[in-house]
C-alpha cells in the first residue's frame, strides 16, 4: 500500500489504536497521537518521546529478560520485514497496578510516495473482550464452596506473575495458610458448620489480595494460598500477621481445639526474587516447610525462612 507521508500522519493521528511506524531496522520513524498520550499516561511524564529509539531493539532487550512478549514481537515483526509473512499478530497482557489490560498487536508493511519501505506496528485495547474470554474460563478455575481460585487457578497465576517480577526484577511472596485443627470443627459440630467456616475464611483472604498481581486459592481442604506480586518479605509478613488477627477476631467454635477455643491458623511464608537459582517449585517449597514450621511450633502463628529473602 503506498502514501504520502503527511498524508499518512494525517490519517494515523485519528486512529484510537497505538500506532508506531517502523523502517526496516526497526527504528521508529512516527508514533500517532493515541501512542503518545498512552505513553504519557503510563511513563508519568509530560515530554514523552520516541524520538531515536529502536522499537526491534526494545524487544530484543526484553526478550533477554525472558519477557513472552519481546520473544514473540521481536520474531514477528522480523518475519514481516523479511518477507516471510505479510502480516502479524499478537495478543499479550499489559496489566497495570490497578487494572487488568490486553492488547493485539498487528504488523503491517507499508511503502510510501518517496519509495521508503516502512513497517505499521498497531495496539489495539481488547481488554473488554478478553476479560469477557476470562470470566468464561474462570468459571471451571474457582472453588465451587468458597467462591476463591481454586489449584489449577493458583498454579497458572503463579508461574506468570513468577515470570512478571523476574523480567522487572521485583519480589514475590507466598503464603501457605491452613486452619488450625480444622477437622476438629466437622467432628464436633458437625460438616456444614466446617463449610460454612471454609466459606468465611475464603471472603476474608480476598479482601487481603485486592491487586491485579495478588491472588488468594484454595490450595486444598482446609489449606489455602495467596500471591503476593512486587511484595517484600516485611510487606508480606504485616499482612500475614493482619490476617492471624483477623481469624482470631471471627470466633469461630473450637472448643477441643488444644490452641485456643475458636479457629486459628498456622501460615508459612516465603519470597523471593528470582534468579538462577530459584524457581516457582522452591518458592512453593520454602513457603511448605515453613507452614510446616509454624505447626512444629504450637501453631496459631506466622514462620518464614530466613534463607533467599530479599
């Protein structure tokens, strides 16, 4: 497709979607008007530019980190320059603190009035869809009793949000919360009393995991979860000790329980930042033995190991 540069300009400044022109090595040659107010709006500056940045080369920078997106958009947008595909696509997350967010991106070649070969990159908002997509998915990844995520709901979050603190080099925690004695609760008062426990603690660990990069599970019977994205060791632990008071302060009957008369529980906690030597799997396991830990010692209380926390 061939047009006059200004032309070109003229046209892309009233698009609503966020549009860079590239040439064939990726420099950026133009950014419409939507970009620029994106990029203002989210950088926090007034004199947000583009000016002499290389848009391939901010991928590949991303890429190394271990970014998807920068992998995946680095490839593409070089399968377009090459000929190899004539168009792409991408659909990625772009989450913000305080909203979830997606967007497509589509690379298209263009070729102007002056013979200059350049490339359309276009990020099109399709959150309301997607949230819409993920609403439908989430109704097999909850909890049928407690309304929270249940396992498979925890695993998926935690690898991403794992892989979003490593590539911007933040820190993550885990808590591992079980209620202490719970079975004595069924044996005495009887299962649906034990349920409608499960219930309550379940509403209150939402209310403490309230960011797009928190997330509180049902890890399994009476043990449950909570991710804590960009969340130091000292953060994490005044939540956890937060939450220790808040489950003492429901008074919930258990009167045979050898701790105290009403429910308590014992939480394990760990973070990390992640580098070579940790994992997802050795998060989940120092957050393990610390619960186990706090059980160890008399329960209704909070552990966390000293080892690999920032």
């Amino acid at each position: 497709m061939i047009h006059s540069y200004n032309f070109l300009q003229s046209v892309l400044d009233t698009i609503s979607d966020h549009i860079v022109v590239i040439n064939n090595v990726g420099e950026i040659v133009y950014v419409n008007r939507s970009w620029i107010s994106y990029g203002q709006d989210n950088a926090h500056v007034t004199n947000f530019t583009w000016e002499g940045v290389n848009y391939l080369k901010e991928c590949d920078t991303a890429a190394v980190m271990g970014d998807d997106f920068g992998i995946h958009a680095a490839s593409g947008i070089r399968s377009v320059i090459n000929g190899d595909e004539e168009n792409f696509y991408l659909e990625y997350p772009c989450h913000s603190p305080d909203e979830k967010r997606w967007f497509m991106m589509q690379v298209a070649p263009l070729v102007t009035q002056q013979g200059a070969k350049c490339f359309v990159i276009s990020h099109k908002d399709i959150s309301e869809r997607k949230i819409a997509e993920e609403t439908v998915l989430n109704s097999s990844r909850f909890d049928g009793l407690t309304g929270i995520p249940n396992r498979r709901y925890f695993d998926d979050f935690l690898e991403d949000e794992w892989k979003r603190c490593s590539r911007l080099g933040l820190p993550i925690s885990l808590m591992m919360i079980d209620l202490d004695y719970f079975k004595l609760i069924n044996d005495t008062y009887g299962h649906q009393a034990g349920d409608q426990c499960l219930n309550v603690v379940g509403n209150l660990l939402k209310k403490l995991s309230i960011r797009p990069s928190d997330l509180c599970a049902r890890y399994g019977g009476e043990e449950f979860s909570i991710v804590y994205g960009n969340t130091t060791r000292d953060q994490a632990s005044k939540l956890a000790y937060k939450l220790l008071d808040e489950i003492r302060a429901l008074k919930i009957p258990n009167e045979n329980a050898p701790t105290l008369p009403i429910l308590t529980a014992s939480i394990g906690l760990a973070t990390m930042y992640s580098d070579n030597e940790n994992s997802v799997t050795e998060l989940i396991k120092q957050a393990d033995e610390s619960l186990y830990a706090a059980k160890r010692k008399g329960r209704n209380q909070l552990y966390f190991s000293e080892i690999n926390q920032p």
